[in-house]
C-alpha cells in the first residue's frame, strides 16, 4: 500500500531485507553469484564492523540474535566462499541493547551466550587463541598475512549507552591493558596492525578514549590503520600528536553502513591496503564507496538484480596525494575554505542521499570538529578551526546528528 517500503530498501527508518544484502555480496569480485568469483581473487580479506541485528530493538530476544548472527554468518559464508572475514562486535548483538557486563559477571546476566555462539560461528576464520579470548571479552588478535596482525576491539566496553560500565569505566574487561601487550609484542617483532571494532573512539566514554588516543600515540609506529563502523555516515576521526595536538598521526576510517537508517543508501566500501612484502606499511593507500541507489533500484523490474555503484573514490574526489593522516588533516583545513569541497563530503558522508536541510555554518563547524577528534569531549582538538560556536553547543550538534 501507500507508503510501503520498497523491495530492495527504503528511505526511512527502515533497516534492510536480507536480499539486498545478498545481492551486495553476489555482485562483489569475490562473490560467488556472477559465475567467475571463487572467494580468492578481488580480496584479500574483509573487515566486519558489527551491527547484524535490525533496530527493532525493544522486540528482539536472545534467539532472534543468535538467528542474526548465524544467518548473515553463513550468507558471508556462503557469497564470499574461502575469503577470510575477521568480524568485530556491535552494540546491537546483545539484547537489551548496548547490554555488554564485563567478564566478571558469570551465570545468566553474562554476554556468555553470545560470544560463546560468535565463536562457533566463526571457527573458520579464526585462530583458537582468537576464540579464546572471543568466548571470554568479544575482543582478539589474529594474523592477517605475515607482517600484519589484526586487533579486534569490543567497543561496548567503552560505550556511553551501556549502563554496565558505572561499576568501571576506565577499562572494564582489562581490554586495553590487553591491547598494550598486543601491542608491545607486535612493535617487538616488526609487524604492523590493524585495528577493527564498532563504536568510532570518540563516540567512547571519556576516560576510555583519552586512555586509547595515549595508547594510539605510543604506538603510532605499530598501528598501521584502523576501522570502525556505528555511525552509518561515510566519515573519519583525526588522532594528533598529545604534546602538540597539531602532527596527525593516525586515523580512524568509518565506513558507511549497509543499512539504509536512517534514510541513507546502501553502501559498502572497499579500502587499497598496501600489500604483503618486507617493509611494508600496511597503511591504507586509498579507499572507494560503493551504494544501490534505492530510487533506482526499486524501479527495476522484478527479478532483476540492482545496480550498485561507486560514488566515488577518496584520493581522485578529494584531490589527496596520498591517504595518510596527513592528508586528511589536509582537507579538514581545505573544507574549512572551500564550501564547494565541503559540500561534497557532505553528499558523500550520506552515501549520495544528503539531508533535506542543508548544512550551514553551525553545522560545518560541528562536522569539522568532529572528523579531528579522536577522542571524546576535548575542545583543544577544535580549537585550530577557530569555530564561531562555543564548544558546548558544537558538541550538542555533534550528538544532534547521530543516527545510531
């Protein structure tokens, strides 16, 4: 009737249909649904940032999540063949939501019955030392190929809508004291890491995440990139140097949502990491967005399989000569002059389906500070943008904004 969603997705607040999710990794180089894909060429892994569950948040039972989880598990599975998926845990996958208690929480309070299930799950792509400490935190390292080690955070550990963490919000489930020996071991034998999780560092509780932008400092050697999903919008968070707060030295790519909430496209993105020889960085060098564009694809006849497309690629959209944190300092400043340049970004960050409202003055401002924190509340990070708006009220616009 009048109103209904379409079949592929909808502009609303309205998650997707498990078919256009299957349609997105049919059509990928490594999928296994155009005939030529054997799940070892185009790839060479993926990063899954979390969030399976739908938003219908308040009807949802330990059951329907696990049913999530193993569904869309054994779709990757499936689609993606023998390519290798290292996963990270979403503030949805509980139930409640954002229910996560720290480990020391036994009997049937604890997350036990998820990460016990996620680690089934996930057997194939992970090391039994991975899944050990899965099945205790939600967190674990495994090797990627040889000179790159993966890290993958639980962010829950640190989010600001998960009530367990009054009792301790420092480091809850002595994750981050974890992280520095992982850490510590790599720089100790040469290899670089990358670092997954869900919820963006500075989406984290404050003490969390000004402990993790120090450990990100003392390490800026070993991190090579890191990955995080939660907002849905196609964006980044700049870390600096402590003493200065003005020599970036890492950044932190979030990634666009598959989801279509709240009145996005689908979208994905695919990122060009330097590969697997003696001395490399392992940094990422490039990376481009990919979406179904829901007007379109909604009007294709039925039966027919949706057009995705690139939006765009970051280095040629944004005229960067490299994708270093440097560069995307770079274009903070740039954006900062160049209306026509910010306005773009802002088209992108809503994966091609901006707002009605456009983004004026308050809100570029808000933005902009935004992409050059790396870690909670701290007005100093702002301070080189000179914003017309007191800090208080750019953080309020900051949180106005948040779709998730």
């Amino acid at each position: 009737g009048p109103g209904a969603a379409g079949f592929w997705g909808s502009y609303s607040k309205c998650d997707l249909p498990l078919h256009t999710i299957d349609a997105l990794l049919a059509q990928l180089p490594n999928g296994t649904g155009n005939g030529t894909g054997n799940g070892t060429d185009g790839f060479a892994a993926a990063y899954w940032t979390g969030d399976i569950p739908a938003h219908d948040v308040w009807q949802q039972s330990r059951g329907d999540q696990l049913r999530a989880l193993r569904t869309v598990t054994a779709l990757l599975r499936a689609r993606l063949g023998g390519l290798r998926v290292f996963p990270a845990v979403g503030n949805h996958e509980a139930t409640p939501v954002n229910a996560f208690p720290p480990p020391y929480v036994h009997g049937n309070r604890s997350a036990a019955w998820l990460y016990d299930a996620m680690a089934e799950a996930w057997q194939d792509w992970l090391p039994p030392a991975a899944l050990h400490t899965l099945r205790v935190g939600g967190f674990y390292t495994a090797q990627v190929w040889p000179g790159l080690r993966l890290v993958s955070l639980n962010m829950n550990f640190c989010s600001q809508a998960n009530f367990w963490l009054l009792i301790n919000a420092t480091d809850p489930a002595g994750q981050l004291q974890w992280l520095i020996g992982v850490l510590a071991d790599a720089e100790r034998d040469g290899e670089k890491v990358h670092i997954i999780g869900h919820i963006p560092p500075a989406h984290c509780l404050r003490s969390w995440s000004w402990n993790y932008y120090r450990i990100v400092n003392r390490f800026e050697g070993t991190i090579a990139a890191q990955f995080f999903g939660h907002t849905h919008l196609d964006e980044f968070e700049l870390f600096y140097d402590e003493e200065t707060l003005s020599r970036p030295v890492s950044v932190a790519f979030v990634a666009p949502s598959v989801t279509t909430y709240i009145n996005l496209n689908p979208g994905y993105r695919v990122y060009e990491v330097a590969g697997s020889y003696p001395g490399s960085s392992h940094a990422v060098l490039d990376h481009e967005t990919f979406i179904l564009n829901l007007t379109e694809a909604n009007a294709t006849p039925p039966g027919t399989a949706p057009p995705w497309r690139r939006l765009y690629g970051a280095r040629q959209a944004y005229g960067l000569p490299a994708a270093f944190p440097a560069d995307w300092d770079r274009l903070v400043r740039r954006m900062q002059g160049d209306e026509w340049l910010f306005q773009l970004f802002w088209f992108h960050l809503h994966k091609g389906h901006p707002p009605r409202e456009p983004c004026g003055g308050p809100c570029k401002a808000a933005l902009l500070c935004a992409l050059r924190s790396g870690r909670a509340a701290d007005p100093a990070l702002c301070r080189p943008l000179r914003p017309a708006l007191p800090f208080p009220r750019v953080l309020q616009l900051w949180q106005q904004r948040r779709l998730c």
